[in-house]
C-alpha cells in the first residue's frame, strides 16, 4: 500500500487550488472563511461554476455527467475546494445520485440526474422520525398504495434544508412485517404536492437549516418508488455508506486547523501571539497531529476499499476521527478569544450586517460556530452507535 501522493496527484492538487482561487467569487469566499451563514444562491452559485467544468458530481460516473474520480482524486478535491474558501457541496447530490445510478428506473435517471447534477433541482433526506433516529427501522410514515399511486400520512423530522428543496427521498413503510426493514420502500416525492407541510427548527446558531415535515394524505405516484416494494431498507443502506463517505471530513478539519493557526496568531496573550504561548502551541499541535493522523487514515481505507474491502471499520472511524478534530479545533478557536467569543451577535452571522461590532468578524462567529458544531456527533450516525457499529465489526 503506498500512502505518498504520486505526480499525478499533487498535479490535481494543484490544478483544483489554482481553480479555486481563480474562479471562487470573493464575497462568497469571504462568507465561508469567516464561518457566516449561507444563502441557498451561494450554494447555487459555485455549484454552477464546477458544473461548467464538469466538476459538480465528484462522486457519479462520467457517463452520468460526473467525473469518474477515484476516491483519492475526490478527496484531494474536496479539500482543496474547503480550504480555498469554497462552500461544501449539498452532500444530497453526492447521495441520491449514486442510488439512482444503481437502483432508478431509465425513466428515473432521464428525469432526474441531468436536473440534479445541475442543481436544477434540490434535495432532502427523509429518513428521521420522531422515535426513528438510531434505530431508523422503527419509522412510522405510513405510504398506502391506491391504484397507480401511494398515500403518505406521517412526519419526518431534523430534514436539512427542506425548505430549499423541491423533491424528498424519503424511507416510508409500506407493509407491517415481524422484521420492520423488510417493509420499507424508498420514494421520491415531489415536496409540492399537496399534503406537504414544513415547519422550521430553530437552531442553537440562530440558522433555519433543519425543518420538521409532515405529510397529510400526499398522493405520490407508483413510478417514484426506487427499487422494489419493501426492499427500500437495501437502498437505503448504499446511500448512507455514501453519506458517511462524505463524513471524513477532510476539507472542513483542514480548514478549522488552518483557521484555529490563524486566529491564535493574531491573539496576544501577554503581548505575544497566543500561539507563541508554549501551552496553548502544545494544545494546538496535538490537533494538528490527529488531523495528520486522519489524513492517513483517510488514504489508507480509500487504499483498501480500492482493493476491495468494503470500508465497514474503516468509515466508521474516519467519521469519529472527523468528529474529533471539529469539535476541539472549534473549542480551542473559543478559548482564543477568550470571554470575547461569548456575545452572541446574530446579525454578525449573516451578510447584511449593519451594526458595529466591537470585535473583529472572526472573533464573533465563534461561539455560534462552537454550539453549532457539536451537531456533527449526532447527524450520519451519532457518535455512540458509530462506536458500536466499530465494536461489532471487529467482534468485541
Ligand atoms: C444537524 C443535523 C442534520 C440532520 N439532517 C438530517 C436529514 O437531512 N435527514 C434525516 O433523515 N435526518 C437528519 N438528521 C437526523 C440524524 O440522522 C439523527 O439525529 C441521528 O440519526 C440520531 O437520531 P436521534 O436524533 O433520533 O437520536 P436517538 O437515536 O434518539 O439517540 C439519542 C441518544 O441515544 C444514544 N443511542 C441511541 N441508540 C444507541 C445505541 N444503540 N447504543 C448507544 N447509544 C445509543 C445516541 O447516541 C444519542 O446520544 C440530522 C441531524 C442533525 C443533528
């Protein structure tokens, strides 16, 4: 197994920089560097500049309309994207577009992937429910099937960024089994029929990202089911092994890292760069150790599953090590500014900010950025079940 990036690979590493920088508009970049909210228009924005290079679908097969990557060639891409300022890529793109790949129907890849790929059409996920979280085989949402249609009674919860969406994939039972994933289907639903009601959760970072949905006798063609009748539980599964694929995280910890080295420097604790102080540069470089340490961990399972293990230990544990590196880079970020960071400035987070803040812009999205990143121990698996998914797959 060889770990070093070979010519051809330091090669894309720079053409991807060399694109960022060149291409990625200033005030969207300015927005993701200093952690503010974004509008769905930024998103739409850099997605449309890589479509017009055939990048958008890092993860679909060219003949698709996506670039073929390998997983190295994607993970070099995502963090060159990241830490050049661009935003992330709306992870639903990189999720149904592969299932549809694998399990739509000719009539399902004609209408949506050309749209998808596009960004022609926005996405969101519908699998949680209120008691269906970790154990999502216990969902309730109910899809009858009428005639040529199905009838969708339930709700849906923690559905990010449904209020942007046009269309859910959404996991639905459609028959009463003694095993409940044997009676699961996996529908496509158009988010404005009628029936369909969104109401936002209020974040603790002052966004509107996340929504509750709720479906009222929603009549949803038989076409849009994705594979068979009650064998959505095996569709769903594959998209979750792309989503937690996604979760390694490589651009986002590169970049917190590479802000929490910037911040720190421009810090004093008495009268020196904080980073300068023994102590804190200690507490930093341990981070930047494990973040190095993810980076091999990261080439070494995508070594493997290219070589055919299917990454059942490894992904679990590039999602726990991502997890860790967010998270204490943001804490370390917080304890920079000290009892500075504490002020909760909503307006500080958003692009119409007309008031004088009395600290740098870096230093006031802190705090909303530290709350809001404890999320990633929950969303794709929390952190405690993705131990026992590790635990079980090597036998303990
Ligand atoms: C920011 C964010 C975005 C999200 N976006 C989406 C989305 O777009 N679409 C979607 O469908 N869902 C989404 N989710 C939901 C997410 O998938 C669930 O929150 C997650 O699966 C956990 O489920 P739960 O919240 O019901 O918690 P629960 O499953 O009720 O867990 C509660 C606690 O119990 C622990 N626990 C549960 N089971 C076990 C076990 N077997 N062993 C040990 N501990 C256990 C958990 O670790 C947790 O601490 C999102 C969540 C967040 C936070």
């Amino acid at each position: 197994m060889n770990l070093t990036e070979s010519i051809e690979e330091k090669s894309f590493r720079n053409e991807v920089r060399d694109f960022v920088t060149k291409n990625l508009p200033a005030d969207i970049k300015d927005k993701v560097l200093t952690f503010r909210h974004l509008a769905k228009e930024d998103y739409v924005r850099w997605h449309a500049i890589l479509d017009s290079v055939g990048w958008s679908a890092p993860s679909w097969p060219v003949e698709y309309g996506g670039t073929g990557w390998s997983g190295t060639y994607r993970t070099i891409f995502e963090e060159e994207c990241l830490l050049g300022g661009a935003p992330r890529l709306l992870a639903h793109v990189g999720m149904i577009g592969p299932v549809l790949i694998n399990y739509g129907t000719e009539q399902q890849k004609d209408f949506f992937l050309q749209k998808t790929r596009a960004l022609e059409l926005l996405w969101c996920q519908g699998y949680s429910e209120p008691g269906a979280g970790s154990d999502l085989a216990s969902l309730k949402t109910r899809a009858d099937r009428e005639g040529d249609h199905y009838v969708v009674n339930g709700q849906k919860t923690w559905t990010s960024l449904s209020h942007w969406a046009d269309w859910m994939f959404a996991l639905v039972r459609t028959s009463q089994t003694e095993r409940p994933q044997d009676g699961i289907s996996f529908l496509l639903i158009d988010m404005n029929t009628p029936g369909i009601t969104r109401r936002q959760i209020r974040q603790v970072n002052g966004a509107d990202e996340l929504t509750e949905v709720f479906f009222d006798q929603v009549k949803v063609p038989v076409e849009n089911l994705v594979g068979d009748e009650n064998k959505g539980w095996t569709v769903a599964k594959s998209l979750l092994q792309h989503e937690r694929m996604n979760q390694a995280d490589i651009g986002l910890c590169a970049r917190m890292m590479r802000r929490l080295k910037e911040v720190a420097m421009n810090q004093e604790k008495r009268g020196r760069p904080l980073l300068a102080d023994p102590v804190f540069r200690a507490r930093v470089s341990t981070v930047e150790a494990e973040l190095m340490a993810h980076q091999w961990a990261i080439k070494r399972t995508l070594s493997l599953m290219e070589n055919g293990d299917g990454g059942r230990i490894g992904i679990p544990l590039l999602k726990l090590g991502a997890t860790a590196i967010v998270q204490k880079a943001s804490e370390l970020l917080m304890e920079c500014a000290g009892p500075d960071a504490l002020p909760f400035i909503s307006e500080a987070l958003n692009e119409e900010n007309s008031i004088e803040l009395p600290n740098a812009i870096e230093i006031h999205t802190l705090m909303a950025n530290y709350l809001d990143w404890r999320k990633i121990s929950i969303y794709g698996g929390t952190t405690e079940v993705t131990k026992g998914i590790v635990a079980k797959q090597i036998g303990l």
